[in-house]
C-alpha cells in the first residue's frame, strides 16, 4: 500500500485546535493526481476532502491507497509532503518504521 501526508517539520501532521499544517502551493494538484483512479477504505474515502472524493475509482476492504493513520503507518511506500512553516503544537507522525530514500519537496520513505 502507498500513501502521502502533510507534515511538518517536526513530523506533525494536525494541532491540537484540528488545523493541519499549511500545505506547499503544489499540494492540492499532487493529492488529485496521487488519489485518481485509486482503491482506499470506507475511513479514509471519510477523511478525503470532496474535490478529492471524486477521483477515487472504488472504496474497498482491499485498498491501495492510505489515508488514515493507522493504515498510512501500515504503507509500504510513504510520500511526504512537508508544509513550509511549522505547528505550534498537535500530533506527531511517527517515521520509525520508516528509512528515508530521497528527500525534495516530497520525501520518500519506505518501511523497513
């Protein structure tokens, strides 16, 4: 499975108020694209604004595609867009399990 998210630089992905990180100007077009035709999960298809709910080709028990949390720390490959300026608080997403592969406006890790 495959999935993307936001973070910021110290890997936070929503504040505490349920704001997320301010997205890079490429964001919205590379989320589109990335999620078009694709397979997720009932929780994720809930998670995924409207404009992007459109491009999905199924929602399935089988995804291909990760969304939510517990499923985006389940991917075997990780997209990583990381927002220009940082949170004052919130959640951190754990790369633990990750190793980073290549860096740029979008980081790629794999699990390890």
């Amino acid at each position: 499975m495959v999935g993307t998210i936001l973070l910021d630089s110290n890997n936070r992905y929503v504040s505490l108020d349920g704001d997320l990180p301010p997205r890079p100007w490429f964001d919205k077009e590379f989320i589109t694209k990335f999620y078009r035709d694709s397979r997720v999960s009932t929780e994720s298809m809930l998670k995924l604004p409207k404009s992007i709910q459109t491009v999905v080709q199924e929602v399935t028990t089988f995804p291909s595609h990760a969304v939510s949390i517990p499923e985006l720390d389940k991917c075997d490959v990780l997209l990583v867009v990381r927002a220009k300026s940082d949170l004052d608080d919130g959640s951190i997403f754990r790369l633990d399990n990750f190793k980073q592969i290549s860096k740029g406006d979008i980081e790629v890790w794999i699990k390890q």
